[in-house]
C-alpha cells in the first residue's frame, strides 16, 4: 500500500489543520464493509504495516519540541512502545475504517493488490514502510529521478501520475501541519513546554512554509517511489498508475491516507499527555 508522502518522518520536522475535517466530512457507505473483510484487506493491501510504521514517527517527537530523547533514558523507550502500540492503531483504523469503508471499494482495491503485479508491489512497499534509516532510499532515488531526467524515460511521468492519483484532495501538506499543531498544543497543555507564540502565530508560520514543504514532500515522493519501484519494469509501473488513477482506488486512498493521519495526530497527543510524567524542562 503506497504511502501519502512516501517518507512520514521526514516531514514531520520542520516547525510548523484539519484532517478531522476530512473525515468529518465523510459521509458514511449505504454498505459498510464487515470488520473481518476489512482484518483481510489491511493484509492483502499492506495498510496494516503503513500503519505500524507509525511508530517510527516517535523518534522524532522531543526534537519537534526543542528536547532531546537522551534526557528521558530507558523511559522514553518505554512510553512510545506504549503509546505507539501497533494492535491499538490497527484497532483504530478498523473502528474507522468499517464506519466509512464501502464493501465496492474495499472489493475493488483488494481485487488489484491480490494480484501478482499487486503483491510484488505490497513485498517492497512494505519492506520500504520499516527502514528507518530513509537517507539512502532518498540519495539513490534521487539519483534514478536525475537518470530519468537525462533519459526521458516515461518512469518520472508515471511517478507524478501517481503522486496525483494518491493524493488527489492535496491533503498531505496541511495533514503534516496540522499533526505538528496537535502535538505542539497538547504538549503546551500538558505543561511539557512553554509556547511563546499563540496558536494564531504558529499558524502564519505554518502557513508561510506550506510552499516549501509541499515542494519537499513531492520531491521526497518521486525519490522514494524511484528507489522502491527501481526493479519493476516501466510496463509494470504504467500498469500501477493506471489503477491508482481509478476512481475507486483513490477513494480508497483518500479514506486510507485520512486515517493514517488522523492515528498519527491521536497518538502524538496522546504522546504529550504521558510525556507530562517526565517533565523535562524546555521553552519553544
């Protein structure tokens, strides 16, 4: 299962609202599909490991406020294996997903990724989800995307293509501020920083960088889908983004991406609440 913007931790850095909007907005299926349909289809797509790798965000939670993981020693081990549970997010996405999941398109998605061009695909895509080290997948696919480039090859089409297709409503950008935002507030909340900028200057400078970050997270985008998909064939790539782009599919994706975010955004607030016990001491 593809992933939004390819590399999740490396935007959630920069300093930077409203994904519950989204799913707000969301009108449930006239046919929801059943729980145990949606267990499998989590599988079969590989979401159930997008969905664990979010547990990886956690390491960069005391930079994003001004501290430093060191400080809290084996406590802070501890604290994101709790909060970050991966049988508590999945339970999450379930308990969402099966309130706003339609059994057509869950049926449409697992039919393609059940197939063998769609489980190679879900092989490497999972095993990329779990790297926690992303420099070398950036520095080699940015190199493949300068081959492109210099070749004319119709691969960097494909992979723009499918950045459109999977990201249709554009809601990777402001889905990333919006975590930061939750995260920074509920910190604040629970006394483990001191904001000096009301929520209304965090959000003008939020809003001054979107342009940056949007560039940076479709360039992090092609060069980690050039590493990921660096050995299926261009017939296979252009077979790939053909069936991100049906309707379905990206209504799959927009529902899928919405929940990823929104159980990230949760987490990292309940991060904050718990990192209260450990009181460091830091001002932002």
């Amino acid at each position: 299962m593809l992933h939004l913007s390819h590399s999740p931790r490396r935007h959630l850095l920069p300093l930077v609202i409203g994904l519950g909007l989204l799913l707000g907005a969301l009108v449930p299926p006239a046919q929801a599909a059943e729980r145990t349909r949606i267990q499998a289809f989590l599988s079969v797509t590989g979401f159930d490991v997008a969905l664990d790798s979010i547990t990886l965000s956690a390491s960069d939670a005391p930079a994003m406020l001004g501290l430093d993981a060191g400080r809290f020693g084996a406590d802070w081990t501890r604290l994101t294996k709790e909060v970050f549970d991966t049988e508590i997010m999945r339970e999450m996405a379930l308990d969402i997903l099966e309130n706003t999941l339609s059994s057509e398109a869950l049926g449409h998605a697992a039919e393609f990724y059940a197939s063998d061009l769609g489980q190679r695909l879900v092989e490497v895509e999972n095993a990329a989800h779990m790297e926690e080290d992303g420099s070398v997948k950036q520095t080699e696919g940015g190199a493949l995307i300068a081959q492109m480039l210099r070749e004319g090859s119709p691969r960097l089409e494909y992979f723009h293509r499918m950045q459109a297709a999977i990201d249709s409503a554009d809601v990777s950008v402001n889905a990333i501020q919006m975590i930061q935002m939750r995260f920074l507030m509920s910190a604040a909340a629970a006394g483990v920083i001191e904001l000096r900028l009301d929520p209304e200057d965090l959000q003008a400078m939020m809003d001054a960088q979107k342009g940056e970050l949007r560039r940076s997270v479709k360039q992090s985008g092609l060069a980690h889908a050039a590493w990921v998909y660096r050995d299926f064939s261009d017939a296979d790539i252009l077979a790939y983004t053909e069936a991100l782009e049906e309707p379905l599919m990206m209504e799959v994706y927009t529902l899928l991406n919405a929940v990823q975010y929104e159980i990230t955004a949760n987490r990292f607030e309940a991060l904050a609440a718990e990192m209260s016990e450990l009181r460091p001491e830091q001002d932002i």
